[in-house]
C-alpha cells in the first residue's frame, strides 16, 4: 500500500512526519503543498484535507491528518517501528500522550504565534504585530521553562526521562527549530536560559541523523535569506 | 488501589473525564478542587500535578494528566470499556486521533479565549477583554461550522459518522456545554447557525444520562446565577451604575 505524505518543509509538523518515515525506513511519497502561497486551500488539496492544513496522509484508500494522529498511526501500522518511538506499554505509551496533548496550546501555541508575527508575517502576507509577539514569546517561554524543568527531569537525554526518543520529542523538536527564522539574538534570548533544553534538541537531532538536517534545508536556507533582508534593512537605515 | 479523579466540575475537561468514568462503571474518588479559589496553585496538588492544570488522575503510583491522555489511558486500562469509546481498531482509532488533536487549537482555542473574555474573566480576578472575546469567538464560530461540515459528516449522530459516541463526542460535546454560562442571545447568535451541531449535543447528553447532566449541574447553577446577574444588573442601570461582583464559584 503506497503512502502519500503531504506537506511542506517549512511547516514544523510535516517536517516531523518525513523525519519520522525516514528514520523508520517508511517509504513514502513525498507531495508539496505550499500553505504560504494558500495551496492547501484549493480545491484539489481539500479533497485530502477538508481542513485546509498540513501534513495529511494518504495511505492506501484512508486519509488522515493533524501531525500527531499521523504519528501515532505510522508507529503503529508499520510493523518495523521500534517501540521506543510509541511504546505498546499503557502506562508508557498515556506519558507520550500527555506531552503531545500538552504541546498544541502550550509550546506550540507559543511558538507558531511568535515566528508567524515576527519573521513569517511578510511572507503569510500579513503585517508583523508586536502585540502579539510579546504575549506569544511569554507563553513560549514558560512552555520551555516547563520542558526544562519538568518534561526533561529524569535521567536520559530524552522527554520523560526516556533514554530513546519518542515521537513526542521529534514532535516538540521540529517545532523549535521554527525558531530559526527570528533574528539570532531573539533566538538566544529565549533559548538561552534553557540548557537543557538544548542539549536534548541537540540529542534528538544526533538521534535521528542525517535525516533531521536533510529536511530542515529548507528552513536554513529561509533563515539565511531573511538574516540577509535584516541585513539590508539595518544597513538602508 | 482505587482511581483518584482530581477535578473541578467547572472545567470541560474534568467533566469529560468524570462522566466517562461513571458511564463506564468504574470506580474513583473525586478530588474536588476549586479553580476559583486557586487550589489548584496549593503546594500539595503540585506533587500530583506540577503543571498546576485539572483534571489529573492518579492510577494507584501512576499520574496522569491532560484530558485526552486520560481519556484514552482509562479506555486501554480498565476492562469493560465498551470498544466504540476508543476502538481497537487502528483505522477508527486514528480518526478518532485526529478530531482530539484537532480540537485543541481550534474549538477548545475558541471556546476558551471567547468565553473567559465575554463572561468568566471577572470571576478569574481578570479584565474581560471585548477585542481577545471577538477574536475568539471568530475561531469558536469556524470551529463549530468544521464541526458541523466535516466531522458531523457521514450517516451515524456521532462524530466521524459513528453510530455510537466515542471519547471525542464526550470532550468536545463537554467544551460547548461550557456555552452555558454566556449571555443567552450570544450562545443562540454562535450555536443557532449550526443545527447538527446542536443535536449531537443532544444525542451526546441522550447517550451518557443521568450522567451528563448529574456532572454538568454546577454549571447550570452558575448559568442560573450568572443570568439573574445580568437581569438585576440590566434594572440597576435604569437608577445608576452600581458596580456588581459575581459569585466567588465561577
Ligand atoms: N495541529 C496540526 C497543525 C497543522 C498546521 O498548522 N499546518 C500549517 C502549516 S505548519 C498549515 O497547513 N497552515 C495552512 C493554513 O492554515 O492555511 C498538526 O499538527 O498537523
Ligand atoms: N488540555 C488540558 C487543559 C487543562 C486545563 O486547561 N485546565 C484548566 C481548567 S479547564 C485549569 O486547570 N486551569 C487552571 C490553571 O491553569 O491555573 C486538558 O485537556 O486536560
């Protein structure tokens, strides 16, 4: 049964569903949907998400989307995910949950909101709205608090003390990364204070090479052409 | 060991959770904590939960919290559960995945933001805030027209063309009760466009009586109050404008 994932790799959940496929050997095709240029609203693409967003699979006749569903169903419908990933254990597997239910109004709410009235708002085709941006990198930065003292306690690398990654951390991970596209002191701003964190991106990202830097390309090359326009900006002032 | 429910009856999700339990026969021990009261900042609920967030359950050692994750964990570990609350299915069950995540950033987003804003917030020792209730209520109404065009789709009254409720019907079902405690003509101006929207609040209530409206009477008391609030409040303002303080149970 073949597997069609759509996405883009500028969005932090599609990216964490093509780091997973390939890091599980997953084969997939991989189909682009670019949301900045609202493709994910026309018609075609509605037929694979009536909710107009990104990633969203086909696998065989069955559709789904909503990045964390997705992961959850790969981890489970394809026999060769090792168990770390989902684990098959109850009490294990409500923990995983649990992070993932928390990340949605927490640290993604926080962050999307953030990168979205800062750095994206141009190419989203909005005006930046420092407004929103304060009150966004307040809730991201008690969300990281809260990974760093509470998500990452105990005593592997990984969230939950886990000492092998799950899908929860490639999950919050790829969400992080979106960061990048804010200008390098806002990045360390909000990111420096918490070490931890830190190293745990860093661990997930040497868990789930060469595949993780592949797929973030994208979002380099974003950075770059935004540090560049920044640039141009201060220099033209 | 028996179940340990820490919850306040006025949030959606505690009584998501409370209501499962009792339609599905198990036994626990309500916690009760009064979020209006802050109990939940206290340094003993803290070692339970230290997100400082209800509901949470605890499972002889094991904690848990966030609703959905308890939802689904109760389903897996207590036998009895019947199949269609959480299929073992891998299909059925990813549906039922991909409405719960959904619901976070879109109908609970909405909900919250508009109904704290219009109504609750003086209760919470917070400003309403007429711009963040209109924004809300902006997602709360695409919300509810997702709901009503795309999960209410298919032949079954549930969600996902289920012809039986799942853990998604009770979650979301319980978020819109919160509609409650709103100004009357603004709960029909949001809810009134969407009639399949308002019979599977009612075929969900139908399925999980006396339950349902046993767990959401706390609400209906505050919707009470709350009503003959805006009755005196609107007479008083006839003679003068008397500032007015709400019920400290929010
Ligand atoms: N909770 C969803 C979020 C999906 C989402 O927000 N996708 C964005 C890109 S990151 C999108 O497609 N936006 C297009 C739009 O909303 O118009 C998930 O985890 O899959
Ligand atoms: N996503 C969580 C939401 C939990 C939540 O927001 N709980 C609220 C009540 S509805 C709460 O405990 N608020 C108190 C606080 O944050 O201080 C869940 O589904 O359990």
């Amino acid at each position: 049964m073949g597997l069609k994932v759509y996405g883009h790799r500028m969005s932090q959940p599609a990216r964490a569903v093509y780091i997973f496929c390939k890091m599980n050997g997953i084969e997939f095709e991989e189909i682009s949907v670019n949301f900045f240029t609202k493709k994910t609203a026309s018609p075609v693409f509605q037929e694979i998400n009536p909710m107009k967003q990104v990633p969203a699979i086909v696998h065989g006749t069955f559709k789904l989307f909503e990045s964390h569903a997705i992961l959850r169903y790969l981890a489970c419908a394809f026999p060769g995910v090792p168990d770390h990933w989902y684990p098959a254990d109850l009490q294990k597997r409500a923990k995983i949950d649990s992070v993932l239910d928390w990340h949605h109004l927490n640290l993604r709410h926080g962050a999307l909101r953030l990168v979205q009235a800062v750095a994206l708002a141009p190419k989203l085709g909005r005006q930046p709205n420092p407004q929103v941006a304060i009150e966004a990198e307040k809730l991201l930065s008690e969300s990281l608090e809260k990974i760093e003292t509470f998500w990452l306690q105990g005593s592997g690398p990984f969230l939950l003390g886990n000492s092998e990654p799950s899908i929860a951390d490639l999950s919050l991970v790829c969400e992080i990364m979106q960061l990048e596209v804010l200008d390098d002191k806002d990045i360390d701003r909000i990111l420096g204070p918490h070490k931890k964190v830190q190293q745990w991106m860093e661990d997930t990202k040497t868990a789930t090479k060469p595949h993780f830097e592949e797929i973030h390309g994208v979002l380099f090359e974003v950075k770059a052409e935004l540090q560049k326009q920044r640039l141009l900006g201060a220099n033209n002032a | 060991m028996t179940l340990k429910i820490y919850a306040d009856r006025m949030s959606q999700p505690s009584r998501a959770v409370l209501i499962f339990c009792k339609v599905n026969g198990i036994t626990f021990e309500e916690i009760k904590l009064d979020l209006a009261r802050r109990q939940q900042r206290s340094s003993e609920y803290k070692e339970i939960n230290p997100l400082r967030q209800v509901p949470t359950i605890v499972d002889g050692r094991f904690k848990l919290f966030e609703s959905h994750a308890i939802l689904r964990y109760i389903s897996c570990a207590f036998p009895g559960v019947a199949d269609h609350w959480y299929p073992s299915d891998l299909f059925k069950r990813a549906k039922i995945e991909s409405v719960l995540d959904w619901h976070h950033s879109n109908l609970r987003r909405g909900a919250v933001a508009y109904i704290l804003n219009s109504t609750l917030a003086p209760a919470l020792g917070l400003q309403k805030n007429p711009q963040a209730a209109a924004e809300g209520e902006k997602i709360l109404s695409s919300s509810l027209e997702q709901i009503e065009s795309i999960w209410l789709k298919g032949n079954g009254r549930f969600l996902l063309g289920s012809s039986k409720p799942s853990i998604a019907d009770l979650s979301l079902v319980c978020e819109l009760m919160q509609l409650q405690v709103v100004d009357e003509k603004d709960r029909d101006r949001i809810l009134g466009p969407h009639k399949k929207v308002e019979q599977w609040i009612e075929d969900t209530k139908q399925a999980t009586m006396p339950h349902f409206d046993e767990v959401h009477t706390v609400l209906f008391k505050l919707k009470a109050k709350l009503q003959e609030q805006r009755l005196s409040e609107a007479n008083n303002k006839i003679e003068s404008s008397k500032n007015t303080t709400l019920p400290s149970k929010m």
